[in-house]
C-alpha cells in the first residue's frame, strides 16, 4: 500500500541463549503490523513482551529473525536514517546548549550551520522551550528536558517517529502536560509514529489505534481503533466520557492475558 509507512510482515526475533546450556528466547513471533501515513499507534501489553524489540527492529538496530521490516516500502537491513527513536531518558549532551542538543542529528547529517540553527530554534518554540536555547540539560526540569529530546528527534525530519515509554519517568502532572504537547506536535507536523507505553488512558489520548500484545513470545492478539475526535487535544480526549469504556477493555484483555500465561508474571 503505498501509504504505509512502516510495516512489520510476519516478524519473529528470537535471542540465542545467555548461558551455556540454556534455552534460546523468542522475544516476538509472527507479528504483522502496517502503519499509514500520519497514524500514530499505541503498543502496550505485559512487560517483557517484546515491544522493544519490535521498536529497534522498526529502527534497523535488530533485524528480524525471520520475516521482514519496511520503512517506505524499502526493507530495513540496518539503522534508519528516515527513523528517529525516542526512549525513556532524554539522554541529552551535558556539555552541550539546549539549541545545539537540538542541532545535534542535523550535524552528524552535515546541515549547514545556519540552516540547522533555525530548525532547531523553530522546534524549540514549538515545544514550548523559547528562552531556554543557550540553557544547559541541568538547568531544565525533567519535563523540559523531554520536550528537548523531542526536538532533537522532530529536527531531523523523520518519516516514522518511534517512541518508547517517553514520559514514564514524569510526573503525573507534567506527563498530562507533554502528552498534550506531544498530541499537538504529531497533528501538526503529520508524523507517523509507534508509541510504547503501560499508561491506558496516555493510548487512547494519543493513538488512532491500540495493540495488544500477549505475553512472550510477544503476539498481537487484539487491534481497535480509537473511535474518538481531536486526536490533536489529548486534554479533551481524557475528560471524553468513553475513555473510561476503552481503559476497561484494555484492562480486560492484559489481565486475561496475565492469567493464561506465566510468562506475564
């Protein structure tokens, strides 16, 4: 389809035992995920069900043991430059401004100075940074410093934006805070993005569509779409009275899964 972005066909990663004498790990098998242009979509499921793994396979950083990756119908056979990943920590450059933490994926590129500077000035405005371009990474909150590590990953103009749990480590507040953000930055800059994350209501806030996956070996076993309007408002979307609806789905579907598998535990 030519307006798939990313495509995940019959994917299955398989790690070779870590001792001798153990047994290999299937971390996912037999997935297949096609995501189109402009959709973002939320993977959750139990911890160690191999949502990672799919990322670094969607970003070149693993390939599949079997089955295949595409990224604009072309296979991943290594690192991505059309895919930008956004973990956890922001893993920001200390010894490097706010603006040049920003610059940084446009410098290993070879973007002029000039031109480099003013996208990643105009990013930090967007994500609410104004003022903050010559500040230090110790010098901003943890919130802060995540919306800086979301214009460094925006600057670099991806095609697909992969995001792993990156506002678990905040605060209730200022995650409700960058998830609006975040839900206003996809809109408008029309990204296509995978977003990992254990948080229910932060799926169906930001996501057109929801997967879930069992536990390992990892396995979508239940896909819906998020039948609510102004993706772009993820504030709206948490005070619509039918998230509650869609949280104890979610609810229901990870605690069957826990039950039939003691690979959840």
């Amino acid at each position: 389809m030519a307006d798939v972005r990313i495509e995940f066909r019959n994917v299955t990663k398989r790690f070779a035992a870590r001792a001798p004498g153990g047994q290999p790990v299937t971390a996912v098998q037999d997935v297949s995920v096609s995501i189109r242009d402009g959709e973002v979509v939320a993977l959750i499921g139990p911890s160690g069900c191999g949502k990672s793994t799919l990322l670094n396979m969607g970003s070149g950083l693993y390939l599949p043991t079997s089955g295949e990756v595409f990224v604009d119908g072309k296979r991943v056979e290594g690192p991505n430059p059309q895919v930008a990943f956004m973990l956890q920590k922001d893993l920001l450059l200390p010894w490097r401004t706010i603006r040049e933490n920003a610059e940084l994926g446009l410098e290993i590129r070879g973007v002029p100075a000039a031109e480099r500077r003013a996208r990643a000035e105009a990013l930090l405005v967007k994500c609410h940074l104004s003022g903050f371009e010559k500040h230090y990474p110790h010098q901003l909150s943890g919130g802060m410093r995540q919306r800086a590590a979301l214009a460094r990953t925006l600057a670099i103009d991806p095609v697909v934006l992969l995001m792993d749990e990156p506002f678990s480590a905040l605060d209730a507040q200022t995650k409700m805070v960058l998830q609006q953000d975040l839900a206003q930055t996809l809109a408008a800059e029309k990204k296509t993005a995978l977003l990992i994350t254990h948080d229910l209501v932060e799926s169906i806030a930001l996501a057109d569509r929801v997967l879930v996956m069992s536990a390992r070996p990892g396995r979508i076993v239940e896909e819906f779409r998020v039948d609510l309007p102004d993706r772009a408002d993820a504030m709206k979307r948490r005070r619509d009275t039918r998230v509650g609806e869609y949280v104890t789905r979610l609810m229901n579907l990870l605690k069957i899964e826990q039950q039939e598998s003691p690979a959840a535990a």
